[in-house]
C-alpha cells in the first residue's frame, strides 16, 4: 500500500456540492451535497477491496449507527470498477 498523507482540514469547512452514485439506493438514484443535513459530517474515503477497511468494516457500521443521532456518516470509494471490480456500488450496500 502506498503511504499517502492526509489533508487535514479545520472543523467548520464548508464541503463543495457534488452529486455521486448511492450505492445505498436499489433505484441507482445520486447523492448530492443537498441531501447533508445540519449534523456533524463523519467522510471517509475506504474501499471494498482494501484489507484494512474489510478488517474494521463491522466497526463503522456499528460506530455509524451509534453516533447517527449527531454525526452523519458518509464513505466514498474512488476506484476505478474496471480494474477494483469488488467496489463496484452494488458491493458497497450495507
């Protein structure tokens, strides 16, 4: 795994629209920056391939569904499908 630093960011930063694929939705409806709400803002970049996050993947279910009443969680996979066919949306639904 090639190491790779984090960009920190300050609490308060404003998150820049987007819309992307939810691999939660069965219609293959977006997500979209609109659907946030006022709640603190937990964003990962994992994927489902990668053997640490399979390792503590129980983890984040369970610390989502503990904190879901003041922080939202949300966790984006950037890989490429055609070369990481694991993280394909469908295999990303909870």
């Amino acid at each position: 795994m090639v190491r790779t630093n984090s960009m920190v960011l300050e609490l308060g930063f404003q998150l820049p629209n987007f819309e992307m694929l939810n691999a939660n939705s069965p219609k293959n409806e977006y997500f979209n920056s609109h659907n946030l709400d006022n709640r603190h803002l937990l964003l990962m970049f994992i994927c489902a391939h990668c053997p640490f996050v399979k390792y503590i993947e129980n983890q984040i279910f369970t610390l989502s569904k503990e904190i879901a009443n003041t922080v939202q969680t949300l966790a984006i996979s950037s890989n490429d499908i055609v070369t990481h066919p694991s993280d394909y949306p469908e295999n990303l639904r909870l």
